[in-house]
C-alpha cells in the first residue's frame, strides 16, 4: 500500500514540476521577444558620445526653456558635480 501511494506521490510530483516548468519558459517567451526587440532597436545608438556628451534638447517651442543648464547634462558629470557641492556645502 505504501509503495502505490508513494508511486502516485512521485508521478504527481512529476507532473506538477513539469507544469511549473512548461509555464515559466511559456512566461519568459514575451520577455525575450521584448529584450531582443529593445536591443535591436537600440544598439545603434549606443557609442561613446552617448555616455560622455551632453545632449542637445529639441527646440519644439521657444517659449518654454529648460529649468537650468544643468538639467540636461550628462548624467555622470551631473551626479559628480552635484556630489561635490553637496561634499563642500557640509
């Protein structure tokens, strides 16, 4: 009686590991579609100046202006610049 009870225990085991597997590779199927779509759009606009250049804003309506010149910098000189003024102002 045990054994019965310990093969059904087992192919149901089985069963249900498979079912969990089956519909995490059937969740991550959109997600690679998306991750590779991304990338493939993207990686043409990765290059050296997108990491150390400041970006030029578009100019859609002369009348509203940036906050500051430093709301469009580059985020790296940003981050250093603001951490050392706040490093001096303490």
């Amino acid at each position: 009686m045990s054994s019965s009870r310990d093969l059904r225990r087992r192919i149901t085991s089985s069963i249900m590991t498979s079912l969990c597997v089956l519909s995490v590779l059937i969740a991550l199927v959109p997600v690679v579609l998306i991750f590779f779509f991304v990338v493939q759009q993207g990686i043409g606009s990765l290059d050296w100046n997108f990491f150390t250049k400041t970006p030029v804003p578009p100019v859609t309506n002369p009348v509203v202006r940036p906050m500051s010149g430093e709301s469009h910098g580059c985020a790296f000189a940003g981050t250093a610049s603001w951490r050392a003024r706040s490093v001096k102002a303490a």
